[in-house]
C-alpha cells in the first residue's frame, strides 16, 4: 500500500508542475465517462465540461500497484498532500528545504536530510497527519530534483518514503486497523480537507451502554476547591483540564488515572479551554478580560503569551487559524486572530440577539464547519454558520441550562445540562436530543464534557466537585464507514474494531 500511495502522489507532484518521470507510474489518461471529454488529471478526477466527478478505474501496466480497493486512499492523499502544501503545514514543521540539500559530489546528503526530516515528523507521536507531511516533503523534493537536473534521485526518493512507511510506521498503522482509518481519518477531518465529504449513516446512538468507571481524583495537595469547568483532547487518553476554583489548568492521563502537570496562572480562575496546532492551547480568563496562551509541550505544561479580550470571555474553539470566543454577559460572539485582533462579532441576527447567555461553543467537522452554542438561560443549542447566521435551534425538555458541547462526529454532539444534571446526545439530522447519562450515573452539576475516540472515553467535571466522572461505550455500538467508532474534530484516531 505505501508504495502505491507513494508512486501515485510523486507522480501525480510532478505531472501537475508540468514535469515527467515516467519510471515511477504510467497512470493511463482517461475520458469522462459522461461527455467523452479529456479529462485533466488522471485516475482521480473531476470533468469541468460536465462537472462529473468519479473515480475511474485503473488500467494499463500498472494495474497490480493500485487495485481498485485503493483508489480513496489515493485520490484522498493527493487531495490532503494539496491542502497541506497551500497552507505551509510542512514548512511549519521543517522550515524550508535546505539549498545545499542536491550537491553535486555527495549524493547521500538528500537521503540523510529526508530520513532526519521524517524522524522529527515522528519524533513526538505517529500520526496519518506525519505521513501526509512525509509525501509532501517527498513530492517536494521529487520536484527540485528534476528542476536542478537530478531525476534519476526521485527513485531514491520514491524508495526511501515508501521504505520509511512500511518499515517504520508499519506496526503503527496496523495497530490502529490499517490503510482503511486513513480514509476514516481523511474523510472526517474537515480541517484539512476544502471540499464536502459524503455523509454516512450513522446508527441511533441512544441505547449505546455506557460504562461507568471509578471517578478520576484530579486535586492536588495544593488544591482548595476543584471545579473542572473546561476540557479538551490534546492526544490519546490526555485530557487538559482547567479547574475554576484553583486557578490552574491540568493534564490528566484517563488511561493511568493520573493528573500529570499543572500549572498555576495567576490572571486567576479560568473557564474553558481549546487546542491549537504546534503543542498549544488557549484558556479563557473570564474576570481578567484575557486569554492565555499554553504549551504543552512534552507532556509538560508552560505559559505562553496572553491575549487582552473583552470582559467576560468563556467558551473559546479554534479554527484555521481563528479562534471564536463567546462572552456570556456582553451576549455575543468574537471571531478573532491569534494576535487578538477582531474580524467579526455576531450579536444580532435578523434584528434578533443571537443568543442569550452564550458560556460554551465548538466547532464542527462537517463541510462547510458550523459552530455549535449552548445557550444556558435559553436551554437551547444553537448551530451557526462561521458567519454568525443562525442556522437552527434545538431544545428538549430534558435539557436545562446547557453548558459545555462536544462533537463527537458529524451530525453527533454531546451536551451537558447543569440544570438538569444529564448528559444529552444531539442528532443533528432529526433534531433529538436524548439522555445518555444523568443523576443514577452520579452527575450532579455537570459543566464540562470531552471525548476520546482513541480510548471511547467520555470524561465530565461537575460543579465543585474533586474528581472527574468517567465512562467508556461498547466497542459494538459505533460505526463510522462500515466499521463501529466516534470521531473527534481535534484528534482523530481510531483503533481496529
């Protein structure tokens, strides 16, 4: 499969520059199959005379290293390969290529510098996002060697990927149920990919078991009164927490039943909390008017740079390269930059207010992305464009006072109600909402809710309370594209099911 996926992109790479290299794969060009057209790309493509889209078959000499059953993995790499080149996440990473990287009398130093370069792509965890990245430096360096006059180093190039794929990360991808969670992960992660994936049929998740687990103790000797009212998933089984009544922000591993950092801010009692790109998160400051900036770093936590917000910051969410802040006094909603400059502000709609007491918001993985708002004084959840537009209203009559939401796949959400002291689960598509946790599973107060899909932890803070309630669903109950699992927008792992 890794040499597949990498024969196809560097070919691919070098075919879109208006560069050759017949060696490595002789895709045949194909005809669209609706108007006859010559089609532009090859194998994967769309008919701009028609618009026809589809995934034609493979013929020719090379039909042996790319068997119909590939073809999404193919046509989904080239696509992530694109958007990580047009928006820098490998120069992010790497920094740019070095010049002297093709001298002239030593040919080892390409290989040196690609194999050192996909080590610190894998340095900190495996990831399918390391390995777009890996192809991308590959297609990258593919394309300066034909443009300096080195194409016979694009096989050495060709070899030394597929090599590092199915040697070193081989293991990896078949321990989280192989090639097939690629596209699982590809086709669900829409901050990555620019174009509407289908949707699946995802079962009534209602009668899913959940089961409870002994309650995680998250206070320290230091603490005086705990109050997790914020979390998020920076990676498998690592949640990071933010405790209002101690005013510090904590990194608790679920899997070990341990808090692992914590660090004290001293701009006083924090509110909620999302992840960012490169070990980073950012925490509202709701009564200092702030938002900071956290590393994560290592499993370590550090303060980074502050932001000066409006009065009354709380529920905070991030989104290519903006972060969407809802203030639940002020009634609005901020989008902003990471330097805190203000794009937008959604208040009214329609000559309405848009929502009333606005404490949590999150980002979607649909296409387009939609941010979803629990409203607590009007029990509602409300779904947004990233514009501001209001695009439904859902309520239940067991829903009271909603706080924290959490997407758990596209058309899923979790909800905690403080009221009414439940978890609810929101189906987007008929508009239900449904208790999947309350009072007999021991909340009392919930205000903060996040999800594993690595672990298939749910993970709740209630009010005041010193430790975190903790539940794990059945393996049978999920699905996602044939198999059963949750997806989450920040992480997206998933075992063999």
């Amino acid at each position: 499969m890794a040499d597949s996926i990498t024969q196809d992109y560097l070919t691919y790479k070098l075919q879109k520059s208006g560069l050759n290299f017949g060696n490595i794969s002789k895709w045949p060009k194909m005809d669209c199959s609706t108007c006859k057209s010559k089609l532009e790309g090859d194998v994967f493509t769309r008919c701009y005379t028609c618009n026809e889209a589809k995934m034609y078959p493979v013929s020719g000499e090379n039909t042996s290293d790319a068997p119909i059953h590939i073809q999404r993995e193919l046509k989904l790499m080239r696509e992530l390969c694109d958007k990580f080149e047009t928006t820098g996440v490998v120069e992010r990473q790497l920094g740019k290529i070095p010049v002297d990287v093709l001298p002239e009398k030593h040919k080892a130093t390409l290989q040196v510098y690609l194999l050192q370069a996909a080590d610190k792509l894998f340095e900190k965890e495996t990831h399918w996002k390391g390995i777009v990245s890996l192809l991308v430096l590959s297609g990258s360096l593919a394309k300066l060697c034909v443009d300096k006059g080195h194409s016979a180093d694009v096989e050495i190039i060709y070899r030394i990927t597929s090599w590092y794929i199915n040697d070193k990360l081989r293991q990896w991808i078949i321990h989280i149920g192989g090639w097939e969670m690629f596209v699982a992960w590809a086709e669900d992660n829409a901050m990555y990919l620019d174009r509407s994936t289908p949707q699946v049929s995802i079962p009534e998740l209602s009668t899913v078991t959940l089961k409870k687990e002994a309650d995680i103790q998250v206070r320290t000797s230091q603490d005086m009164k705990t109050c997790i009212t914020g979390s998020a998933l920076i990676s498998p089984g690592i949640f990071l927490l933010t405790d209002h009544g101690n005013h510090c922000v904590k990194l608790v591993d679920v899997s070990n039943r341990t808090v692992t950092s914590s660090l004290q801010l001293p701009r006083g009692a924090p509110w909620d909390v999302c992840v960012l790109p490169d070990d980073q998160a950012a925490v509202t400051l709701p009564y200092f008017s702030m938002i900071q900036l956290v590393s994560t770093k290592r499993g370590q936590l550090s303060s980074g740079k502050k932001i000066k917000v409006s009065s009354q910051c709380h529920g905070i969410a991030y989104y290519n390269n903006r972060l969407y802040v809802s203030y639940a006094f002020i009634m609005c909603i901020e989008v902003m930059t990471l330097d805190g400059h203000i794009i937008s502000t959604f208040q009214r709609n329609d000559g309405k207010q848009v929502c009333n007491a606005p404490f949590y918001l999150t980002l979607s993985a649909s296409t387009p992305p939609t941010l979803y708002v629990s409203d607590y004084t009007a029990d509602t959840v409300l779904k947004l464009t990233l514009d501001g537009k209001v695009l439904r209203k859902y309520r239940d009559e067991q829903l009271k006072y909603p706080m924290s939401v959490v997407e758990l796949g596209p058309g899923q959400l979790l909800v905690c109600g403080q009221g009414s002291h439940n978890v609810m689960l929101l189906t987007e598509w008929d508009g239900k909402m449904t208790e999947i946790l309350g009072m007999k599973d021991g909340l009392f107060l919930p205000r903060s809710i996040a999800f594993c899909p690595h672990t298939r932890a749910v993970v709740v803070g209630m009010f005041n309370y010193v430790s975190l309630k903790v539940f794990y669903a059945n393996r049978q109950h999920f699905f996602i594209r044939g198999k059963f699992a949750f997806s989450d927008m920040n992480y997206h792992v998933f075992n063999n099911v």
